[in-house]
C-alpha cells in the first residue's frame, strides 16, 4: 500500500513557457515525442491543451467523437484512433467497418462501439 499524499497543483505556466511549448510542440515529428513534450517541462496534458494557441489544440463540443466518427464511416475514410489507459495503448488504424451504438444502464453516457 502507498501512503496518500496531498495532490500538488502543477505549476504555473508563464509567456515564456507557452512560447517555448508552442515551438516544440511544432518542431515535433511524430506522436510519441509528445509525451517528452509533457516531461520536459513538467506539464499535464490539460495544462498544455490550454497553453497552446487554437491552431494546435483547442476544446471541441462533446458530441464532436460521434460525428466524426460518423462522418469517417459514411466516407470510408481511413483514421487512426488511440485509445489508452494506465496499462496500455490500443491503436485502430483503417476504414470503421460497423458502428454499433452502447447502452449501459448503468450510466448516461453515449457510448459507440467501433
């Protein structure tokens, strides 16, 4: 068992920060040097997202995932979706074959199986 500690709030990020993650956020030629990116200068994924300007990453409506989606089947569209978690990282990469919607009555989250 590990003892609990109080959560510590991540610092704060300044200008300067912001322009040097912007840069290297730019200079970044695959996905996997994001998370360097995170390292680097000791920031959440929430913190970064918001850093940056509009043209990198900006917060999308909370339906956006099923039109996309959508959109990409109806089209045939080839995408690449990460899914991850603390154990793992499951990568999707093709054209979405069936779309299913999920129920679970346990909540009221949309859920689509793909």
């Amino acid at each position: 068992m590990r003892p609990i500690t109080a959560y510590q709030q991540p610092p704060h990020i300044n200008e300067a920060v912001k322009k040097q993650l912007e840069t290297d956020w730019r200079n970044m030629t695959n996905l996997h040097q994001f998370f360097q990116l995170l390292q680097k200068h000791n920031v959440k994924r929430q913190q970064i997202f918001a850093a940056v300007s509009d043209e990198l990453a900006y917060q999308v409506n909370n339906h956006s995932l099923y039109h996309i989606l959508h959109s990409a089947f109806n089209q045939q569209n080839e995408i690449m979706i990460f899914v991850g978690n603390l154990g793992c990282m499951q990568i999707f990469t093709g054209c979405i074959q069936k779309l299913a919607a999920y129920h679970d009555k346990q909540s009221a989250l949309q859920k689509i199986n793909v």
